[in-house]
C-alpha cells in the first residue's frame, strides 16, 4: 500500500535545547483510512518516516534534530 497523495504537513512548534533542534509536526490526511496507511502497521511506516525526514533535516541544518510527528484527520479529534 501507498501513502495518500494528500498528506498536508503543520508544524506545530520548535526549539533548541542543549544543542538540539526538536521539531513538532503534524501530518494531516483526509479519512480514519488515509490516517491508518500513513501510521502503518504496528505504526511501522511512520517510524520510518520519521527517522528518514530526521536524518534529511539533521544533514540540512547540520545539528541534530529530534522530529516528533502526530497523524490526524483533517477537522478530527487530537488524534
């Protein structure tokens, strides 16, 4: 399976602290479904996912980056 063409990243908020840069996000999909393939099984892609954009943003910034990211329906709960 395949991650939805619509995914629509927010970040939330950053800040540096003891020389890391930690990253709060938030992707945001359309449906419970588009929500379910971006997570993964046993959250699995997500985690990949993470760690892929975490080691892309530390080279980029050239410090390291701690990314934390939520998926959440769009107009949902705190997912």
């Amino acid at each position: 399976k395949e991650v939805p063409y619509r995914v629509n990243q927010v970040n939330r908020t950053w800040r540096m602290e003891s020389g890391v840069l930690h990253i709060y996000t938030d992707l945001v999909v359309s449906t419970k479904s588009h929500k379910k393939l971006v997570i993964g099984p046993k959250g699995d892609l997500l985690q990949r996912i993470t760690e892929d954009a975490q080691r892309d943003l530390t080279d980029r910034f050239g410090m390291p980056v701690e990314l934390k990211l939520w998926v959440r329906e769009k107009g949902g709960q705190n997912n």
